[in-house]
C-alpha cells in the first residue's frame, strides 16, 4: 500500500501523484488484514462515479429520446391516436424516474464520503444474481462481512455489476465506505481513496 505523506490517504495503486491532493511525495507500508481510517481527508473520499455518471447521461438520453416520441406522436398521429399525451407519458415518466433514482444514489455516495469511515483492504466474494443465466452475461455483485463495532458480521452487497473486470480478480481485496450510524448506507468498490 502507498500512503500520500501530505493528505494521508492509502492507495492500493502505485500512481506518479496522489488522485485526492496532487502530491507526489509516497511512502511504502506493507499492510496485513483490513484498514480502518475514521479521519476524514480535507474534501472528503474520492469513489469512483463513472458508472454512475454514465447510467445518469443515459437516463437523460432516455428522457430526450421519450419527449421526441411524444412531439413526434403529437405531430404526426394526433387524429389515429386517442391521447398521445398519455402515449407520450407512458415512456416519459419511467424514464424520469430512473434519472431521478441514479442522481439520489449518486447524491447519497457523495454525502457519504464526506462523514463515512473508509474500511480497505477487505476480502470479498463474487456472488450471482440468478442462477438461470445461460451465457456469460451473468449480473453479480460483490459480497463483503463488515465487522461493526459489537464483532457482529454483517454482509454487505455491491450494486450489481454485469462485468466483474480484471481488477477485482486480481487483487483480493475491495474496499468499503460506510456510515458509522448506519450500516445499511454503504458504498463497496475496488479503491476509494
């Protein structure tokens, strides 16, 4: 592990400046068994959003490419269809929704990366989703046993991901950012510095 000597965050990547400040001053520190950093760092932990990033552009792609139904509907059909505002409704309202359910998801990790405490280096399984999968596509998320502060384990799951990739396969560990009040808001991913 590379720990940055002036923001004092632990990384698991050897990077040429530190991805939370810009420094480049590194030390080494070879660490057995779980992490647990309670401190905060000045702008808070940095998850990686860009799947959720890219699940909210195409949240609003779906929005845009719903009204576009619903003006072409009103334009061109409006005598043969009976209401083509309730036609038009019927995929733009779903597609709000959604926008609206990743944008809480997203606020919710950001809000938690400013009070959370960061847990590395925590051992993880790939678990399936569904068993009745016949290809390879198989959705799966990641499963890890959080200790809380009574050494009670507690499972805790990762949204589903479609394709595990090469990182969390080569490395045997993930790590976990959660609220100390509340165990059921959490945010599991390969590196959160």
């Amino acid at each position: 592990m590379h720990i940055c000597n002036y923001c004092k965050r632990v990384l698991k990547e050897d990077y040429e400046t530190c991805p939370g400040c810009g420094s480049s001053d590194f030390s080494n520190k070879s660490f057995l068994g779980e992490i647990v950093i309670k401190e905060v760092p000045k702008g808070g932990y940095k998850p990686n959003l860009n799947e959720y990033k890219k699940r909210s552009y195409f949240s609003s792609f779906l929005i845009l490419l719903s009204l576009l139904f619903y003006f072409f509907l009103q334009y061109y059909f409006y005598p043969l269809i009976f209401s083509p505002l309730l036609a038009g409704l019927v995929f733009i309202i779903p597609s709000i929704i959604y926008k609206y359910k990743i944008q809480k998801k997203i606020n919710k990790i950001k809000r938690l990366s400013k009070i959370g405490i960061l847990v590395k280096a925590i051992p993880y399984n790939i678990v399936k989703i569904k068993r009745d999968y016949s290809n390879n596509n198989v959705p799966k998320c990641i499963e890890v046993i959080y200790d809380n502060s009574a050494g009670i384990g507690i499972p805790l799951y990762s949204d589903v991901k479609y394709d595990i990739d090469e990182k969390y396969r080569k490395y045997k560990t993930v790590d976990l950012l959660i609220d100390p009040n509340d165990y059921s808001n959490y945010y599991i991913d390969y590196e959160i510095y």
